[in-house]
C-alpha cells in the first residue's frame, strides 16, 4: 500500500491518478486531491497512515471503518459531497 511506503508527493501517479496535493489527515489517513486523467476528473484519494498497518488487530479495525464509511458514502448524492468509486 502507498500508505506503507509513506506520504504521495505531487506529481506521483497513485490508483490511476495524478496526486495535486495533501487536503488533510487524520489519525489512520490522508486524503489527497488528484485528477485522473483517463476520466478527466478530480478525485479524492484517501489513503490509510503508515502506523495503521503495523498492529494487525488496528489494521483490521480501520479497514472494516474504511470500508463502512465508504459503502456509506457512496448511499450520497450531492453536488457538495465527492463520489465514492
């Protein structure tokens, strides 16, 4: 994972796309915003911390989070909110 081999830089392609720049971060991720450019659209990458993947049982708790809140965000419909591919 990209996560594991630390932050993406601008310029570097990363799951199809061109990252811009770092939006923000939290405990377990960073999002950054990226354009892909096969699609022509910007997106929002959000890709889990390094100090995620070293305890196992965290791991597996963030990914069961990360995959809940993205089944959830892709129930939305909303011009302000990002879609979730």
């Amino acid at each position: 994972m990209a996560g594991d081999r630390g932050p993406l830089i601008a310029g570097q392609r990363f799951a199809g796309c061109i990252v811009d720049r770092c939006l923000g971060s939290g405990a377990t991720s960073t999002v950054y915003a990226a354009f892909d450019d096969r699609a022509g659209e910007w997106r929002a990458l959000k890709v889990f911390a390094p100090a995620t993947g070293q305890d196992p049982e965290q791991a597996a708790e963030a990914a069961r989070r990360f995959a809940r809140e993205a089944a959830l965000a892709a129930q939305l419909s909303h011009p302000g909110i990002a879609r979730v591919h």
